[in-house]
C-alpha cells in the first residue's frame, strides 16, 4: 500500500447555482452554492517533468465540481458533496479529497453567515 501523499491541489470558493434543498422553493427559485476542494495528489513526477498529465488540471477540476454542483436537484448538499467527491476520484493522479459545500443563503430562522458541510473520502 503506497504512503498517502502530502501534496495537494487546492480550489477554494468555487461558486455555482443550484436547485438543492428539502423546501420546494428551494428547488424552484435555486441558490448559490460555495465549494472548497482539497486532493491529495503526489505532485512530485509532475514538478520533475513540468508535464500537465502527471498531476490533475485544476481549470478541469474546477468545471467539473461546478457541473457536479448544477447536475440534477437533491435534498441534502451532503449528496453534493458525495457528487463532488465521485468527480474528483475519478482522476488516477486523485488519492483522497476533502469537499466543504457551503449553502451561504439556507433557510434557517436565525442570523448566520455559513452553513457548511464537509466530508473526506479516499479512493478505494
């Protein structure tokens, strides 16, 4: 079993609108969501060689987690983060990831400025 590497690829901010929430105006009238994304990546053999195929695009990344995000509508943006978290897996270079979903604009009753769930997955 190879050592988890202690490089890694951070996107922090990404913003995207969706349509995910448990009320039906939440998936009717959309919001905006938040997405911090950290990968666990081995950048040396892509610091070695300046070779862009040895490590993860992150422009690529990026729209990816964005589409992920604006792909069909769920209750919990813990299914998002799921989504997000399969996206990013799906590159060989990916070890493990860390996915903050941010819902800045949820429903809830009382002043706040972040709601957040965040979520760690390696690949199997």
């Amino acid at each position: 079993m190879s050592a988890v590497p202690r490089d890694s690829i951070t996107l922090t901010g990404l913003r995207a609108r969706g349509n995910h929430g448990v009320f039906a105006h939440e998936r009717e009238d959309g919001q905006e969501f938040v997405v911090d994304v950290t990968v666990a990546v081995d950048l040396a053999g892509a610091a070695a060689s300046d070779d862009l195929s040895r490590t993860i695009h992150y422009g690529v990344l990026a729209e990816e987690v964005v589409a992920a995000v604006e792909r069909h509508p769920v209750d919990l943006i813990e299914t998002v983060a799921e989504r997000i978290a399969a996206v990013v897996l799906a590159h060989p270079a990916a070890h493990s990831v860390r996915v903050t979903v941010h819902k800045p604009q949820a429903p809830i009753t009382v002043p706040f400025t972040d709601v957040a769930v965040t979520i760690v997955r390696d690949r199997q």
